[in-house]
C-alpha cells in the first residue's frame, strides 16, 4: 500500500508506516480529524514508505513505525536503511511495549515509543511536540543498570557474525546441536565451535544463560 495524500495548509505533515490494515484506516480516521496535523502518507511496508521519502515533494515531520513489520522486520532497524534519517521525528508504534524496547527504541534514535494503546491526547502531544526529550508511554522509570546491562548485551550481540546469529536463533529454539547442525548445513563440531563463541561474546558459560538473556533482554 502506497497512499499519498493531497497536502492542504496543516502544520505538521505525519507520515505512517504499518503492516495492519485497520491500523493505517484507524489512524487516518483519528489524524484527519485533527487540526494543526497534516497526514501525508500512508505505508505498510518499509519499502514504501523509503520510496516517498525519497521522491516526495512534501516530506513529513513525524513518521509512525510499527515496532513489528511484516516479513519478521524489525522496525528498530528500519532507521538504519534511513538516508539522513535525523531530518525527521521517529515514533515506535508498539502492540507491546516493555522497558527493554524503550531502551532499544531510544539508542536506536526514536524520538517516542507509544503502545498503541496510547490515549489520543498523548499521541497529540507527542507529534506536535518538538523538542528534543524521548517519550514513552507507558512510561517507564530510568534504570541506569539497566541501561549499563542492555549496552553490554547489544554490543555482544553487534559482534556476532552471520552464522553466529543463526546458531543462537537454533539454541534459542530449544533444538539439540545434532538438529540445529543439520539445519544450518554444517557439522555438529562446527556448530559446537559457534556456541562456544556465542558464550565467550556475552561473557555466559552455558544454554541457561542465554536463555536468561534472551528473555530478560527481549533478544531474539
């Protein structure tokens, strides 16, 4: 879906990018009710919304991003595909949000991470808001330990290579070492060799560390 709309005098121009039919028709029904808010597009694709962004003549202030797109996109990473992703406002949509997302949500450069349960009156606030404080909703207390453990997981995670990150998505799954090797196409000792790295970047010794992590960090 690719729907642009006809510009009228509003002062900021929204741009939504979601994998939910009912989402988009909501928010458009919701947005052009309001005034001093300009809805320019509509997008349930990433791709989409990248090719407006690239050719409009009207570009957004705001745009909305689904947290979980479709095709297992992350929509955390969607800003990294961004040419000059700073010229506009980021807001992570969310169907769940946790503490862990908001610090994701933040690092990765979003000015807002909503539910999408959000009452109207804060998502008003929030796209006609420009100053330069991240927002969340609901809103979750600073943990600087927190922060300092979620730092060190997602740069253990950065460092993971290709296969490594496919070897952790098999040990994550619960599957045996014999099946994930099977799998990936690859030997039972070179699988074996991967998890030892994997254990060696996060500073773990075992499978029940890195179950721990990926629960207790939302890593998948």
């Amino acid at each position: 879906m690719n729907n642009q709309i006809h510009m009228k005098t509003k002062s900021i121009k929204v741009a939504v990018c979601d994998d939910h039919q009912v989402v988009l028709e909501g928010l458009r029904l919701i947005l052009d009710q309001l005034e001093n808010i300009f809805l320019v597009g509509l997008f349930d694709t990433p791709k989409s919304l990248m090719e407006f962004l690239l050719h409009t003549d009207s570009p957004p202030d705001v745009i909305i991003l689904d947290a979980h797109l479709g095709n297992n996109v992350n929509g955390l990473d969607v800003l990294l595909n961004v040419p000059e992703f700073k010229k506009y406002r980021w807001i992570l949509f969310s169907s769940y949000v946790d503490k862990y997302l908001v610090f994701q949500a933040e690092k990765s450069g979003f000015q807002a991470c909503l539910s999408k349960e959000v009452p109207l009156s804060v998502l008003v606030s929030v796209l006609l808001d420009n100053n330069s404080n991240f927002v969340c909703h609901p809103p979750f207390p600073s943990d600087e330990k927190l922060k300092r453990n979620m730092e060190m997981v997602l740069e253990a995670k950065a460092n993971l290579t290709k296969r490594e990150l496919e070897v952790m998505g098999m040990i994550l799954t619960g599957a045996g070492a014999k099946d994930s090797a099977n799998t990936l196409h690859i030997s039972v000792y070179t699988f074996e060799t991967h998890k030892k790295n994997i254990f060696r970047k996060f500073d773990i010794n075992s499978t029940n560390e890195l179950m721990r992590i990926a629960i207790d960090y939302n890593i998948k």
